[in-house]
C-alpha cells in the first residue's frame, strides 16, 4: 500500500512542475500519463484487495477483471510517459544541439 502513496506524490508532484512550464507539450503528456498510471494502481490495488477478502467466485472475478483494467491503464500511462519523455528530448536536443533532429 505504500507504493500507492509514492505514486500519488510522484502525480502531486509532477502537476506542481508542469505549473512551471506550462507549453511544453511532453510534460503535460508526461504528467497525464502518470495521472493514468496512479489512476490504474489504485484500481488494481481494490481489485487485488477484494480478491483477498472474498470467498465469493463472482466478487473474485469482477476483483480480477478490475485488476486487469488496472493493469491496462498503467499501460497506457506509461506509453504516455514514454511520448512525452520522448517529445523533451528531441526539444531540448533542437534548443542545445545544431543540426536536424526528429
């Protein structure tokens, strides 16, 4: 439970930078898609927590299906991560490095 917390401060953290440079469109990609992927731990973490405290197959189930969209969400979180990570670099490399990069 305490990594959801880091994942939370990490989120919190990221919006409060993001306020500092607001037109860089790979922060903001890469602040959503960490907003995604704490979206999706939290769900996974209901789901994995439900699975534990139930006896009931269909409460198992619909734990395991809410883990798996979990799962998926921090998956699309990070590939929005890795856009925007993506998107910084070749920024700063065109503000710093001469020369045609894309």
């Amino acid at each position: 439970m305490g990594s959801i917390y880091c994942q939370f401060a990490e989120a919190i953290y990221l919006s409060q930078l993001e306020k500092l440079q607001p037109d860089s469109s790979g922060e903001l990609k890469n602040l959503v898609g960490q907003w995604v992927m704490t979206v999706g731990q939290a769900l996974e973490a209901i789901g994995q927590t439900t699975q534990s405290l139930t006896n009931e197959e269909k409460q198992q189930i619909d734990a395991q299906i809410q883990g798996i969209q979990g799962d998926a969400l921090q998956a699309l979180g990070s590939a929005l991560q890795f856009v925007g990570g993506k998107e910084m670099l070749i920024d700063y490399l065109k503000e710093n490095i001469d020369g045609d990069i894309s």
